[in-house]
C-alpha cells in the first residue's frame, strides 16, 4: 500500500439499491451512526447511493438522522411498494420525493454526494453531484446536481423500470429520460472510488469506504393458480429485475476488490438463504421489513471492530 499523505482519512459511504430491502441498511447505518455518536454527514467526506440508497445518502447529506430516515420508510415505504400499476407506483414515489425534500438542491447538501441513476436513451450513467470538484470533466460549467431538485434526482435514482414509469428531468443540457441506477451501478463504490482517486485526487492510502448492501435473500415462489396466471408472471418479472440488479452487484464489488484492493473497505451485505427470509425490492410486509432492519444491525456487529479503526 502506498504511503499515506495526510493524518485524515479521508472516508467514504456507499449505499446499494435494493427497493424496500434498503431497511436492512438502515439497521446497519443505525449502529454505525451510535458508534460515532454524531450525524453521519460529519463523519463521511463522500455519500454516494443507488435507488433505495439514493434516498438513505440525500437525506444523510442533508443532514438527517437515520432514526428520522427509518420513521419514514416505516411510514411510506409499504405504500409505495404495494402499488401494483406502474403509474400508480410513480405517483407515490413522487409524492414522497416532494413532501421530503421539497425544493431542496444540491447546493443545500452539508457533505459530498453522488445519487446514480441511468439515461434511457443511450444506457449511460448520469451522476448527480454537488461538487464541480468531483467532476471529470467541463469544470467551468459544472452545476450542483444538472441543476435539478433532489427530489427529481432521488424519483430518477428509484425509478425500476417498467415497474415504474420513466423520469423526466430538465437541465441546462437538455431533457433527460431516466430510469433506475441500479442497472448501471446497483452497489455505487466503483463510481466513488473514481471520484476519489481521479478528480478529487486523495491518495489511496487516505481513502477509507463503508460499503453498505441490503442482504442476500432466496428470491419469493410465485404461486401458481390458473386463474391468476398473470399474478405469477408479475413475480417472474420482479424475481428477474431482482436477479440483474445482484448480478450488478456482485460484479461490480468483484470489480472494485481487484481494481482497488488496496484501498481499506469495509462491506456489510450478509447472505440470508433460509427460506423463511424470502423477500424482494417490492417487500410490503411490515414484519418482514422490519426483521430486515433488525438484521442489518446484526450484520454491523460483525463489523464493528474494524468499523472502529475506519472511524473512531
């Protein structure tokens, strides 16, 4: 590992897409944020979050406890996620988007972020970023997140299509199409990991990362009555979207231990394979989510010995 060139490190948080399963995060984030006893936009110089996790890093950068995050996912998330139409989806999904962040943009963030999501026209990332010091490129243009609301970038960041309908945003760039981040970047680290080493130049041996997944899970068997076909190929499609999602993933982590193995990460994403424990991104059973959450703080304990040397 190369020498450090600074006392600090400097720390980075990232947080996978995984539609309701993003309970399991807060479990974990609820530990994290007792053991350093302080918001976690105070503790992390960069949040970078996918879909789920897109909503859990701009309320975090904005300054939200994950206590006050977790009220609302307990209070909104069953709503949304029982939705069966694609509009309807959309509609609360945005309703909840306004009612949290308002007119809030990325010049209102207390901390670095960057909120993945996918251009439906040409199959590209657009990253969402408050700092023109993370940008790769056309600095002296650079505007804190396209110019867009949070909210916009969030709805964009959640929107798993065809389960949810495209978004629209507008930019001084034009108007964008937007889908799900997930299909680019559902464990957003790599895309951190080149902020960081590459515009914002930290030295790898600076750089510390909190890796944070929503759990392995056996995917939920359709029920297969005759005269509800079509309610089993819903299931099929939901057990599909979930699959490429992992897939992502797990790529992308095996990616970023062999091009970044030496920078010191810390992963929680545990395996749950009892059959009990199926679940998927459209989870809407209150006990379940809630046993999600408990056991991402159980995933924390494992960590937390390392967790301390990263932040303590």
């Amino acid at each position: 590992m190369a020498e450090s060139s600074s006392d600090k490190p400097y720390r980075v948080l990232t947080l996978d897409g995984g539609g309701a399963k993003g309970f399991y995060s807060l479990g974990a984030l609820r530990e994290i944020e007792g053991l350093v006893g302080m918001p976690l936009y105070q503790k992390f110089d960069l949040i970078f979050g996918t879909s789920t996790g897109a909503i859990i890093a701009a309320m975090l950068a904005l300054g939200h406890s994950v206590e006050e995050i977790h009220a609302l996912y307990k209070q909104h998330v069953v709503s949304v996620m029982a939705c069966k139409k694609p509009a309807d989806k959309t509609a609360r999904l945005k309703a909840l988007a306004t009612e949290v962040f308002r007119e809030q943009t990325f010049e209102d963030v207390k901390t670095g972020i960057g909120i993945v999501t996918t251009k439906w026209i040409n199959d590209r990332p657009m990253v969402f970023k408050a700092s023109k010091e993370q940008a790769h490129g056309r600095q002296g243009t650079f505007k804190p997140g396209f110019g867009c609301t949070i909210a916009d970038a969030v709805q964009a960041s959640c929107s798993a299509y065809p389960f949810f309908e495209k978004k629209t945003v507008k930019t001084p760039l034009g108007d964008f199409e937007l889908i799900d981040g997930g299909f680019c970047a559902n464990n957003p680290t790599l895309y951190a990991l080149a902020d960081v080493t590459g515009p914002l130049g930290k030295a790898r041996a600076d750089i510390r990362v909190v890796s944070i997944g929503v759990g392995e899970y056996p995917p939920k068997l359709p029920k297969r009555f005759s005269k509800m076909w079509f309610a089993t190929r819903y299931v099929e499609s939901v057990t599909l979207l979930q699959k490429v999602m992992e897939i992502n993933t797990q790529s992308m982590d095996q990616l970023r231990a062999i091009m970044f193995k030496d920078v010191p990460t810390i992963r929680i994403n545990d395996s749950f394979p009892q059959p009990h424990m199926a679940t998927d991104l459209f989870e809407h059973d209150m006990s379940k989510l809630n046993d999600l959450f408990i056991r991402g703080r159980e995933s924390y304990a494992k960590a937390e010995q390392d967790l301390k040397t990263f932040l303590l």
